[in-house]
C-alpha cells in the first residue's frame, strides 16, 4: 500500500493539507503518514551541551504536540494516520523521506508568501516542489 506523507508544522495552512489530504488518500488507497520535521540546532560550539539539550527536548515536545493536532484534523475525517518525525532542512527532509517507495507523494501547505518574500526568505513548500522526486500537491 502506497504512502502520503503530509508535512505538518502546526500552522492553519499545514492543517489545511492535512484535511486535503484525507480524500486523496482514499482516492487512492494511500495510507497516510503526518509528518513533522525538527529543524537542525544552529548554536555555535560553545553553548553548553545542556542548552543544546534543552533546546532539542522542546523541539521534541512541540513535534508531539503539532502532530497531535494533525491527528485530531485526521481523526474527525474518519481517517487514519502513523506519524513520523524527522530532523533536518525540512525541503531536504521531506524530500529524502519521500525517495522510499512506499511513498506515493507528499501534501504540504503553504503559508502563501508572495514572489518577493519567497525569494528573500524561501519557502519550504516552494523548495519541495523543485527538489522532491515524487508528486507535491500544494494547499493554499
């Protein structure tokens, strides 16, 4: 059975996607799979190590808690989902995850950024759609 990964970061546009992506999903006999990523800790090397720990652990506990929001948006459509956190770039991390093969494609919403904004600050969703392998479907 093929996979939908559907990135999730607790925003209106990210639950927007996960709403989406329930009838995609039984469109297509899709399993879906929530999906948030844990961004790198960018601290320089003479933070102490409790700091950076600190910081991971309340990264952890966010990524439980948007991904129980996205479980409860699932839940009221009559669906299912797993869950699955990964840590990294999120573009890059999605896309990475989306190279297996049991992964159909990837829902993903998008905060709609203009032009100008996407250029000077980038846009996950927009990064998504130009590096990942399989299908991108965009909310808005």
């Amino acid at each position: 059975m093929k996979t939908i990964l559907v990135a999730v970061d607790g925003s209106a546009p990210s639950l927007r996607g996960v709403e989406q992506a329930v009838p995609l999903a039984k469109a297509l006999g899709a399993k879906l799979e929530l999906t948030y990523v844990v961004p790198p800790v960018m601290l320089p090397p003479a933070v102490y190590a409790e700091t950076i720990r600190a910081i991971e652990e309340a990264n952890q506990k966010l990524a439980g808690e948007v991904l129980g929001k996205a479980q409860a948006v699932v839940t009221a459509a009559g669906a299912t989902a797993d869950k699955l956190t990964l840590n990294g770039a999120p573009a890059e991390a999605l896309a990475d995850a989306a190279k297996a093969e049991r992964v159909w494609g990837v829902v993903i919403g998008a905060k709609g950024h203009n032009v100008l904004s996407r250029v000077l600050l980038g846009s996950v969703a927009d990064r998504l759609m130009h590096i990942c392998e399989k299908p991108v479907l965009i909310v808005r």
